[in-house]
C-alpha cells in the first residue's frame, strides 16, 4: 500500500465533487480523511459547469462523494413518493462531469450517490426507494438519515462507531475490488434508499447484497470504480477498506506520472 507522496515530492490532485447540502462540517472532513491519509491532496471542487475543464486538466483522480438523491427526470422517470430531497445543481455539473473525466482517462472512485451518478452519466437508471421493490423491501436501509447523523457526529470526534444499519456483500472474482480487498466477501454499512435498475453502458456489477442490490460497479480495464455503501466510514471499521483508497491513490499517483511523461505537465 502507498502511503505517501510520490517520488517527486507532490501528492496527486484529487477532485472531490461533493454536497453543498446537509453535512455540516463533515463535507469537509469524512470523505478527505482517507485520500489524505494515502498520500493524495483532496480538493473540493467548484460546481460550475465552465470549470469543468480546467479542473480536469489540472486534476490526477476524480472522487464523486455521497449526498442528495439524484432527480428521476435525468434518467427518464417521474418522482415518487419515496424519492428524498434532490440536488439540482449538482445533478447537472456532475452529469456533464463524469463524461468528461471518462473522455480523459481519469482514475475515478465514487460511493453512495458517487456510483449512482456514475451510474444515470452513463445510461443506467436507478430505482428511487429500495422499499418500492418487492425483492428489496427487506433490504437494510437508514430512512430520515437517523443512523447517519451519528455516524457522522463520531467521524468528526474519531469516536467509537454507532451502531447502524449493515449487510453483507458478494464480491466477483476477477475484480478490482477482489484484488484490492483479497476476499471475496465483507460486511458492508447500508445508509442507502436507492439502488441500481438498469446499469449504464459498459458498467460490470462487481459486488451484490444477498438480495441482488448492486454494491459496487466498474469500468473494466479503466481505473473506475464505485460502490454503494459509504466507503470513507467502512475503513474505519475495517481497515482493508483503506486499501481501496490507496488503490486509487496510485492509480491517480500513475495518471500523473503519464501526464509528465507526455508533457502534460509542467516539470
């Protein structure tokens, strides 16, 4: 696991495309902890579309963070009654983001809402309350944001973990995932309401609950990867999750170092 900066001396530039909404001081602390702690610089990003470009150009990773539900209108449908607050704004910086990051080969990691926007980017559409499902009526889910709240007051404090909704996961073999976390199932936190329907084009599902909700999704062959459950808290209830933070980190630390090489960057 790379733990530091690189060789250079400069850790990689990561993008953080976060909520302006509902997290307090934690916007600026649960998801930057672990990225910092591998050895990459976390910046949060300006939710402007005009600033996508020259974000890019100068980022090594891009990171899409948890938040908001996404509005069903962007990927076809009507609300329901069970879809929760949305995020307009960032609904369309993100969707005119990730296209733009996939064009330019960027590393990028995404959880909660990260990978169901990853998800509707591409294609995919999502199903907008797991208990609108028969199949997933069952599934553990955390409605009002009860068990978040705590969760979020011990991650600023470090203090011991509230207990929270959890189930376990199946992961493929041959995945990035797999290979990050060498097994090939873990227990997972379950703050979600919404769940992958249809996934986006050339997405591969790569860990699944018992009941058949998608847990994480990549992009093969391309340094992508996302996942459902809230991955900045599950590393500190398990610490081989971090290894998924520092997999990005080099791969990020790897963008960089191609981007010298082609004289992408300055010296």
């Amino acid at each position: 696991m790379t733990s530091g900066p690189d060789q250079a001396g400069a850790r990689p530039l990561l993008g953080v495309s976060a909520s302006m909404h509902d997290f307090g001081d934690y916007g600026g602390v649960g998801v930057q902890r672990p990225l910092l702690e591998c050895g990459a610089l976390p910046l949060t990003l300006p939710q402007l579309e005009e600033a996508i470009a020259p974000a890019l150009d100068a980022l090594d990773g891009l990171v899409l963070a948890g938040g908001r539900d996404i509005d069903p209108s962007r990927y076809g449908e009507q609300p329901d009654r069970l879809l929760a607050a949305t995020e307009p704004q960032r609904d369309g910086f993100e969707l005119a983001l990730v296209p733009a990051a996939l064009e330019r080969g960027l590393p990028i990691l995404g959880f909660c809402r990260g990978m169901q926007v990853l998800n509707v980017a591409l294609g995919g559409t999502l199903v907008q309350d797991v208990r609108l499902s028969e199949r997933w009526r069952e599934h553990p889910t955390d409605p009002g944001w009860t068990a978040w709240k705590r969760m979020e007051r011990s991650s600023l404090a470090l203090g011991e973990i509230p207990p929270h909704p959890r189930h376990p996961i199946a992961i493929a073999d041959g995945s990035v995932l797999r290979h990050v976390l060498g097994a090939e199932q873990a227990s997972v936190d379950s703050f979600h309401h919404q769940a992958i329907a249809r996934l986006g084009t050339g997405l591969q599902a790569t860990a699944t609950a018992p009941d058949g909700v998608i847990e994480a999704v990549e992009l093969p062959g391309r340094p992508v990867l996302a996942v459902q459950w809230e991955l900045q808290e599950e590393w500190r209830i398990d610490r081989r999750f971090l290894a998924v933070f520092a997999w990005f980190v080099d791969a990020a630390r790897e963008h960089r170092r191609l981007r010298y090489k082609s004289g992408g960057l300055a010296a």
